[in-house]
C-alpha cells in the first residue's frame, strides 16, 4: 500500500486520483439518507487530506453488485433486502462514541469523524463465509486513530462495536423471523492487537462516494483478513473492555461462527468447504469463476504473526 508523509511532494498520478475521489465524493448526496454535508467538503478539511493505497493484481467487483448484493439483516436475511429495505435509512444526525477502558472517553459526530481523521481509498479482498468474496475499493481511516485519541488503559485487551439500536428504521430487529433470529443489537470485537492493526479500517465510503445504507452507512468496520461478519455496520459505540465479550453471532451458532473468524481455507464450515470461494460478479450462475481460498483472505504476511501459537482450528 502507498504511503505518503504529508510533507511529500505528492506525485501526478496520486494528485489526479485524489482529485477524481474528492470529486466524486461531492455526488450523490440525497435526502435524509446521508449527512447534510458532503464528503468532498470533509476530505478538503482533514489534517492529510486523501492518501491514496491500492493492491496490485485486483479486478474490482462491479459496484452494483456490492451495494445490491450483501448481509445486513437489521433489514432482513435475503442478499437483496438491505437495498430495498435501507432506502429511506437516516444518518443524520449521527454519533459515535468511544468508551470503557480509556482515559478519554468522547463522541464526534460524522463531520467531526470525517475531518478529524485523515481519509484515504483502500483496495480489499471481501470474504464472507458463505464462501463467496468482493474485491472493494474502500474510503477511510484507520481504527487505530480513533483508538489512540482515547488512550486505552493498561486494562484494555478487547474492542467491543455496537451496531445502531433502532426497530423503526431497522425492520429485522422488530421481527425476529426477518432479522434472522438475533439478539439486537448486533456486537462484534477485536482483540485490542488486532483492531490496532494498520489494516483495521473504519469505513465511510466506497467506490469514491458516501457509504450507501445497505453497507453500513454512515461509518462501518472492515477488516479484510477476517470473515465479512466481523465488519460490523452502523456503528454507534466502540467500548474497550479487559474481557472477551460474546459477540452475535458466537452467541447464536458457536459451533459454526467462532469469535476469530479468520479466513482460513483448512477449517471448513460445519455445512460447507471454506477452501474455494466464489467470485461475486464474475459472470452469470453457469459462468461462475471460483478460485481457492487464500489463508487470510490473501493477507498471511501482514497478520499471521498476531496468531502466533494460536491452535486455528480451535480458535476459529
């Protein structure tokens, strides 16, 4: 990934994608369904403004399928219902707050997030374990800068998300056979190590433009070495604890969705292989390209140390 000091002459080819992004970002923009204020007004004020990064080698998943194809079922299980339930979904005003084991404990609204934290575009592989995978070229800002700002405490060992609580706008958390059965409010958690990882992003755009609501609007999670369920959506509070929470979906089903949900083609589901996945976008239902699964969803190097003497096939 490309990284530029924020003293560095920016290069040609970084400068015309920044512009192309920031541009793009200023579109789109409508109703209540996304903050009042643009995206491209924020990017023009945070402190570095946009870094550019990108993976070599990756065929983006055509936008439409990412932002019509996907889980939230805080508007239904089906791959289509977020898109068609999450249309008049509000944002705005929105607050996310940090709390529990820091020394500093505060909330910013999405403006304050968008121009206090420097934005960039990120190129991720998507796994979901289901066995079907995205490329997505994400905008946002490392997770680590939010945490840091709090200062964790010696206590802090874990990093705990809250997805937004509201049965009004959500419709599968006021019905329990729609919203799958699920306890709301959604909760997933890092370990602190890993949510402090440089790859640990959270997320308020894609494609160059706001964060649609069926993808987590306005800010979300992505952590690309893991299981999409671990990328929360929505999230209204992040708390530091010094125990493991039981996250959601450990809850509902421990034997088939463990608390580390790495990527990891050698530990299969209990109802199907985790060793090849499908390539969402590659063609139509005869024509699907399947590729094998990579050990971390392609990203071993950068984080297999953070597992180091960890058994993976009990800590799934």
């Amino acid at each position: 990934m490309l990284r530029l000091p924020a003293n560095d002459i920016t290069p040609e080819h970084i400068f015309n994608q920044r512009r192309k992004i920031i541009q793009a970002l200023g579109l789109g923009i409508a109703g209540s369904m996304l903050p009042k204020i643009s995206l491209a007004e924020m990017a023009e004020n945070s402190p570095l403004a946009f870094q550019t990064a990108s993976e070599n080698g990756l065929v983006l998943t055509p936008e439409n399928k990412v932002t019509g194809y996907n889980n939230f079922y805080e508007f239904g299980v089906d791959k289509g219902s977020p898109a068609q339930y999450a249309k008049n979904f509000k944002t705005d005003p929105w607050q996310l707050t940090i709390e529990g084991e820091v020394e500093n404990p505060f909330s910013l609204d999405y403006r304050q997030l968008t121009t206090t934290f420097p934005l960039e575009e990120r190129i991720y592989r998507f796994r979901c374990v289901e066995a079907w995978s995205m490329v997505i070229p994400w905008v946002g800002f490392e997770l680590a800068r939010l945490i840091e700002r709090a200062k964790p405490t010696s206590k802090a060992k874990y990093v705990v998300f809250h997805t937004l609580f509201d049965p009004e706008q959500m419709p599968g958390q006021k019905n329990y056979f729609f919203g799958g059965g699920i306890d709301y409010p959604y909760v997933e958690a890092l370990r602190l190590d890993e949510a402090l990882h440089p790859l640990t992003l959270l997320t308020v755009g894609l494609y160059g433009k706001p964060l649609p609501p069926q993808n987590g609007a306005p800010i979300r999670l992505a952590v690309p070495w893991k299981y999409g369920f671990k990328s929360i959506k929505s999230i209204v509070k992040i708390s530091l604890t010094d125990t493991r929470p039981h996250t959601t979906w450990e809850k509902l089903a421990p034997q088939e969705y463990g608390f580390y949900a790495n990527v990891n083609p050698n530990v299969d589901h209990p109802r199907w292989s985790q060793a090849s996945e499908r390539i969402i976008g590659s063609g139509g239902l005869l024509s699907v390209k399947r590729q094998p699964t990579l050990m971390f969803n392609g990203y071993e190097k950068e984080v297999a140390h953070l597992y180091k003497g960890l058994d993976l096939r009990v800590h799934f």
